[in-house]
C-alpha cells in the first residue's frame, strides 16, 4: 500500500509488515474517514471495516501458530 487512496477502494491487500491492521489506513485521504479501528486479520487472513466496509485481506492468507 504505498499510494494514497481514496476510501472508495474497498478491496486492499496488505502484507505482514503492515500489522497490526487498523482502517483507516495511513494511505487513505483524511478528509473523510472514520475513528481508527483496529481489525484482527490474523487469524483469517481477512477482515471486514465495520464503519466504511472496506475489505482487507492478508497478503499469504493467515498466520500459521496465530492464536
């Protein structure tokens, strides 16, 4: 994610080396986000914004050992 984005990008991969996850994200404009929520994707390789819908998904699927 290295391009800022507009929040109507609802489809985002991120890597591991950008957890932990929160949205917005730091590359989203600022104008019209939400409060920062953090999301756990670790488990699941996935996770669903419950203020703006956004879809992220865990670049490599979930984390093996993750609890």
């Amino acid at each position: 994610m290295n391009q800022q984005t507009d929040n109507k990008n609802r489809e985002i991969e991120i890597t591991v080396d950008e957890l932990p996850l929160h949205c917005p994200t730091p590359e989203m404009q600022l104008w019209n986000t939400h409060p920062r929520v953090f999301l756990p994707i670790e488990k699941t390789g996935e996770a669903l914004c419950p203020y703006c819908g956004t879809h992220y998904t865990l670049k490599g699927g979930p984390l093996a050992g993750h609890h």
